[in-house]
C-alpha cells in the first residue's frame, strides 16, 4: 500500500477518484435543483390546467341550455 500511494501512479489514480466523486455530488446536487424546478413549473401548468377545465365545464352565456344538451 505503501508503494503505492507513494508512487506517481498510485497518486494519479487517488486525484481521479477524487474527481470523480466530485463530478457524482455536483450532479446529484444539479439534478436535485432541477427537479425542484420542474417539480414548481408543473404544478403552475396543473393550476391554469385546472381553471380552464373548470371555466369550460360551467355553462354561462348564449348558446346554453338548461338541461345541459
């Protein structure tokens, strides 16, 4: 183990290990801000979603009849 840390190689592999593992949290942390992102920006598009639906189906104005035909 010693010979190994302590030669160029071993240090290479140990730099690119702790790269890796940085590159695994940065994109665990962006994929976490992106999910929150789209989780707000679903919601938004359900909410108008919801009012259109609900103005659409509450008969007002000309054209309407009474028994709902």
């Amino acid at each position: 183990m010693k010979k190994f840390v302590h030669s160029e190689d071993g240090l290479v592999t140990i730099e690119w290990v702790g790269i890796a593992a940085v590159m695994v949290l940065a994109a665990i942390a962006i994929t976490g801000f992106v999910m929150q992102g789209a989780d707000v920006a679903g919601k938004s598009v359900k909410d108008g979603l919801n009012v259109v639906a609900t103005d659409a189906a509450t008969p007002s104005g000309p054209g309407t009849f009474g028994d709902g035909l």
